[in-house]
C-alpha cells in the first residue's frame, strides 16, 4: 500500500490524459449517412449545422478499367459494374465470382445529391493505394502520384490534402482512378470528408496541431533520456526509453498524414513506407529492451532475445524488398506484436504482484498503450473502423516512463544524502569505536573471571536461576511451565502443556530431548546439551539442563546463551586482533625503512635515462609496484593503530585490467578476462585487493608452471535470501568475482 501511495499522484495525471484522449476529436456533429447503390443523398444534410460527411458506403466498381468522365457521360461504360464498400482494400472484393488481388487498377464512381446552392465545400483526401485520380463532375481535381494500366506507367505517392470545391448544381459526380502495382495491398482505404472549406480546414490543422504537439513533446522526451544516458551510462534504460521515443516520433512523421513528405517533399513513395515499416520494427525491440532493463528479475533474457532476433529478421526484409514484398510481412509482425503484448501484460500482472519499483505505474500506462495498438491493428486491416489512437497511447505510455524515470533518479539521488548523512555519523561513530572496544574487553574479561571462580561453588545456584523452566514426563510430556519474560521459544510456553516433544520440536531435537530425560531419571544427575533452534529467522543458540525434580519427573531448565557466544566470540576476536596488530605495527615499521630507496629511485632513474630508454617500461612498473606496497604499509601502520582499513568504491573490472598490466607473464600463459560490462561498484581497501589478485596470478602462474590459460570473470549477483552459513550476507546485489585454471594446474597446488 505505501508503495502505491507513492504514484497515485502519477496514476491520476494518466487517466486525466485518457479522459482528455477521449473527449477530442473533429467527429461530425451527427451520424454521417452511408451512400446506397453508389449514391449519396445529402439533401437534407445541413454542412453549416450538422458538420462534415464522411463519403463512405456502396460505390460503382470497375475492375481493370480507367473510366474517364466523358466515358460516363456518353453512357459507354460496360455493364458490368459491382457495387463495393468504401473505405476497404480491394484483394477482399470479388468479381465475377472471383477474388482479386491486390495489384491491378480500377475504377470508382459516386453520387452525390446536395442541397440547392450548396456553400463553397472542401474534400479532405488522405491516402488510395497507391496512386489515384480523382475527379468531380468531370473536371480532374486531384492527382497524387500516378495512376497508371501497368506497373510501369504508375508512380506511387502518398500525399494527404485537402481541395477546395465549388459545386455548380447540387449533384455531383465523383470518381476515382486507383492503381497499384507496388503494394501488397490496394484501393480507396481511407474515409474522404466533405464540408465547408472552414470546416475542413479547421480539422486539417486541428489534427496537425495536436499530433505535431504529441510528436514535439515525445521527440524532447527521447532527446532529454539520450541526453541522461551520455552523463551516466551505467543505466540501460534511459538509453532504451530514448530510442523507443525517437522511433516513435519519426513513426508520427510517416503515418500522421504521411506529414515527412512535407518537411521532405523530394522523398520517394518507397522510402517514406520503409521508414515507417522500420520504425515499428525497431521500436517493439526498443520497448523490450526497455521493460528488461526495469524488470530483468521477472523477465527472461531469452525472451528478449527473441523479440530481438525476429525484429532484426522482419527489418533486414524491409532493408533489402521492394514494397510490394516486404509489406506482406506487417501482418506477421502484427500478430506477432499481439503475443508480446500479451507475454507483456501477463509478466507486469506479476511484477506489480511482486510489489516491484515502478511496476505499478508501467502497468497502467501500458494497458492504455495495449488498447490503443489493438485498435489500429484492427483498424488498419479493416476489421474496426474506430480511427487511430496509437498516438494517443503512445503519449500516455511515453509520460508515464518518463515519470517512472524521474522517479528513479530522483530516489537515487535520496539514497546518495542519506548515505552521506550516513558517513558523517559514521565517521563520528569512529573516533569512539577504540574506547568501546576496549571498555568490551575489560568487561568480557573481568565476566569471564567471575564466571570461572564461581562456577563450581554456585553450579546450584545458576540451574535455581533459569530463562524458562519445564515440568516433564517420563515419556516426554510438558506438565508445567515457569516463563521469563520475553523469552523467544517455538510457540506461547503455555501451549507446550500437554504435548510431547515430538509433537512440538524438530525430529532429533525431540529424540536428543527425551534422550537426556531418560538418562537423568537413570542416573539422578544432571545432564547438560547445547542445541540451536531458528526463531524468527533468527538461528539462537540454547543450553538445556535436566534434573530430576520428583518420581518419573524431570525439570528442564532452558537457558538463551546466543547474546553470551557473542561476546565469547567477539572477546577472542579482540584479542587475535590485539596481537595481529602489534605484529603488523612492528612489521610495517621496519618494511617502512627498507621501501624508502624503491620508491625515490625510479624518479632519479627517469632524469638520467633517455625518453625512449627500453628500462623506462620496467622503471614504471617498478614505481607502480612501489606505491602499491606503501599503500599496503599504511594498512599495516593502521592496523598496528588498532585502527580500520580505508574503505573507497572500487571498480574491479579497472583494478584488474591495472594489476593484469603490471605482472610480467610469459608469453605462454594467457589470462582471459570475462568482465561484466556494467559491473557495480565495491566497498573495500585498494591496496588489500590488489595484493590478493596478484597473489592470485602469481600462484597461478607457479602451479601452471608458466604455460596455459588463467580465466578471471566478474558479474552482478541478486541474493533473494540471506546466504545460508554467513551471518553478513544479506539479500541485495552483490558482485561476484572467479578465479579460474585446469583441474591438473589445481591439483598441483
């Protein structure tokens, strides 16, 4: 729930932007009429009123047949005319009982009935696949590309405008020459408006107003993540959120009223549809790579991978296919698209189950974005004629990452204060740390001797003195308790009460249990057994002392002694370090004296050799090794001080690369390196890191005997759990580091 809290500011912004989404729009003011038998009548249609017309329904089709005007007029055209919905692709018609394909060319005629003296109107054309000509009362109004017969004589283009009409009667005549030869796919598939000229102007820049809006905001928000990956190239994702926008964006250019061909009108038909087939392509992989880098705990990298392969393939398609080839695969690449989405919205269900950071908020936006893709899908084979709104869900989708973005590097630069907030408490804490450890010791030493001159005269005393105490039953059965306060057992004291061992201790636990009751009531002594039981998670450490307390009765006096191991232990802890310490001071000392000539010679060398004196290699390396060994000497000194060792952030990849470089190894042994790309930096003492590496190569080397290969690898770890067997390590991330030579070179050490 607190995690939620922290969006529902971001989740309100969302679904304010989908109500706005659906309340826009240039929709006429009432239901458009359909046009019957290729005519329709507009004679009660009120422009001013009611708005513009969409001109959809029933027209004359002709089938391999370029029709002009003047045919009509003269009532030449052959009889054999079909009626067929509009908008539509043609490979769906049927003529003389057979379907047609999609290259071929035809014809279509439509008539319009208007009211007496209509105002100045406007057709508003988007695109026909893929050149057309269109015209109104027998004058040509409109040519995009080139409708031709053959594929030769026709040039494709998609060019939306509007035209300007004025009618001279209130009937008119509308035709169109469609031709395609480079499309999969071909006829008049878009809805052609009428209405005023200040209507249809209106929606024209309406429309562009709001996608070049949507466009600039989605182009600033790729540019603005671009920008965050070049300053901190460690997090992928800004890197994948950019390119997911930038693709996008130029996806807008090509599909939003084809508007690239007039920021370029030069382009060809067949680049402008490459364009737009790639920018889909590439932009699922985008957004894959994408929700990976966010959720890569939930998503399996072979799953990416294979969204990634098949993008590559369907792209490398686009790359070397003429149109009429690779627009066969967009279908393929739809259906496939659907199955990710799926895939998609099933692993963020979970992720947003699993309380994952950002998962909430991801899934919102993307269900707005999954809604609007299967709408265009659909619209774009013609199974729904709802319009597009990928846009719409894309802006959505996109702000929403963005915010998740924010969010993040927001929280990043949090935890950056509290950690330094953290180091000077920490740095406080310090100074005083001597003091307690000392004033720990005194005191575990003066305990310890108490405990050892009193222990036989108050053995007694201490079992009368329990945490908790159990009355029980030759046969193992809890007849009665006395409880400490606060003490942690399996279960509340008092439902141990009638139970046996068995029913309420792990298996050798109870068996051990009623082992020593048996030998108590045997013997009359008493008999002691340490054992260890998880509570809370906690592994707690127990001494059980049983005495006989009547006829076929044992009391079992349960002490907690896990605070007690922890000082025993920390106490011998102390004093290891207490001589390790005095050891070191003196070692470093008289190391200090014998350092002295390595590390003021190699500067002395360098002023009496020439610049490109072979020896100046191995001078370098001598100085580096020199400084090396002082930064290990000032360890030592201040472990001598009793004091810690500096800790820094420590990339490991560059402290092997620097340790790898100043080893001479022969030319026969080679040291592989597999180092992660994005590795995570570490907590610990340069100095100590680099002696255990070259220890490392140097004991490889040896039991080698010079000749073979040494792999060294390192990657990011997650534990989900504590490490079973070390206390310290906690769940998170981790860096894990691999030191790797043959079995036979192993056996040999």
């Amino acid at each position: 729930m607190k995690a939620t809290a922290q969006y529902q500011p971001a989740i309100f912004v969302l679904m304010s932007l989908a109500l706005f989404c659906g309340c826009t729009g240039d929709a006429p003011k009432k239901t458009s009429p359909a046009a019957t038998q290729a005519v329709l009548d507009l004679r009660d249609w009120d422009f001013e009123e009611a708005g513009p017309v969409d001109l959809n329904g029933e027209y004359e089709f002709y089938w391999h047949q370029h029709l002009n005007p003047e045919e009509f007029s003269r009532g030449t055209t052959p009889p054999t005319k079909t009626f067929v919905t509009v908008p539509h692709i043609w490979n769906d018609f049927k003529v003389d009982g057979k379907k047609i394909s999609g290259t071929g060319y035809a014809t279509y005629r439509l008539t319009i009935l208007l009211q007496e003296k209509p105002p100045p109107l406007a057709f508003k054309f988007l695109d026909m696949g893929t050149a057309y000509t269109v015209f109104a009362n027998g004058e040509d109004i409109l040519s995009v590309g080139r409708a031709g017969t053959t594929e030769e004589a026709t040039i494709p283009r998609y060019f939306p405008q509007v035209v300007d009409y004025v009618s001279a009667s209130n009937r008119i005549e509308l035709i169109y020459l469609v031709s395609n030869f480079h499309y999969n796919k071909g006829g008049a598939w878009e809805t052609v408006l009428l209405g005023t000229r200040e209507q249809i102007y209106k929606i024209r820049e309406s429309t562009l107003t709001f996608h070049m809006i949507v466009f600039g905001s989605i182009l600033i928000m790729g540019l603005y993540h671009l920008a965050l990956f070049v300053l901190r190239r460690k997090d992928p994702s800004a890197l994948y959120f950019a390119l997911f926008c930038l693709l996008i964006a130029v996806r807008m250019l090509t599909t939003v009223e084809s508007y690239l061909i007039n920021i370029f009108p030069g382009m060809s038909w067949e680049l402008l549809v490459k364009i737009e087939y790639l920018s889909y392509f590439l932009a699922l992989m985008a957004f894959s790579a994408f929700a990976y880098s966010l959720f890569s705990r939930d998503i399996p990298a072979a799953v990416v991978k294979t969204i990634v392969m098949v993008g590559l393939a369907f792209s490398a398609t686009v790359f070397v296919t003429p149109a009429r080839i690779f627009s066969h695969t967009l279908v393929p690449y739809q259906i496939f698209t659907m199955f990710v989405i799926l895939y998609g919205t099933v692993i963020l269900v979970l992720c947003a189950a699993r309380k994952r950071e950002g998962a909430i908020i991801f899934l919102v936006g993307y269900l707005f974005l999954v809604a609007t893709v299967l709408n265009d899908i659909l619209d774009a084979n013609r199974i729904v004629q709802t319009g597009h709104f990928v846009h719409w869900g894309l802006f959505i989708f996109i702000f929403s990452q963005a915010f998740l973005l924010s969010f993040r590097f927001s929280k990043a630069f949090r935890t950056v204060d509290l950690q330094r907030e953290e180091l000077a408490k920490t740095n406080i804490n310090y100074r005083n740390e001597i003091v307690e450890r000392q004033q720990v010791e005194e005191k575990l030493r003066g305990s310890n001797d108490a405990l050892n001159r009193s222990e036989a005269k108050n053995r007694a005393l201490l079992t009368a003195l329990p945490d908790v105490m159990f009355r029980i039953s030759k046969e193992g059965v809890y007849l009665e308790f006395f409880a400490a306060e606060g003490f942690e057992l399996l279960m509340p004291p008092n439902e141990f009460l009638g139970k046996n061992m068995a029913e309420v201790l792990p298996a050798d636990l109870a068996k051990q249990g009623i082992h020593f009751v048996e030998k108590a009531l045997q013997t009359s002594k008493i008999q002691i057994f340490e054992y260890q039981l998880t509570i809370d998670g906690t592994l707690r450490d127990y001494e059980a002392r049983h005495v006989v307390c009547g006829k076929d009765e044992v009391l079992a006096i349960i002490r907690d002694t896990t605070e007690q191991k922890l000082l025993e232990k920390e106490l011998a802890r102390a004093q290891r370090l207490e001589t390790v310490g005095r050891l070191a001071g003196q070692i470093a000392h008289d190391f200090n004296n014998l350092l002295t000539p390595l590390t003021a010679y190699p500067a002395i060398m360098r002023e009496e050799l020439p610049k490109n004196h072979p020896v100046l290699a191995l001078v370098d390396d001598v100085e580096f090794s020199a400084r090396k060994m002082a930064e290990i000497n000032q360890q030592l000194l201040a472990l001598g001080r009793r004091g810690h060792y500096a800790m820094e952030p420590i990339d490991l990849n560059d402290l092997i690369q620097k340790v790898i470089l100043a080893q001479h190894l022969p030319d026969e042994l080679v040291v592989r390196k597999e180092l992660a790309a994005d590795l995570l930096l570490i907590d610990g003492g340069a100095a100590q890191l680099t002696r255990v590496l070259m220890n490392l190569i140097g004991n490889g080397k040896e039991a080698m005997q010079g000749t073979g290969i040494i792999t060294l690898r390192t990657t990011n770890i997650y534990l989900d759990r504590p490490l079973s067997g070390y206390k310290t390590i906690r769940r998170g991330e981790y860096v894990k580091f691999e030191f790797r030579i043959p079995a036979p070179a192993l056996n040999l050490m």
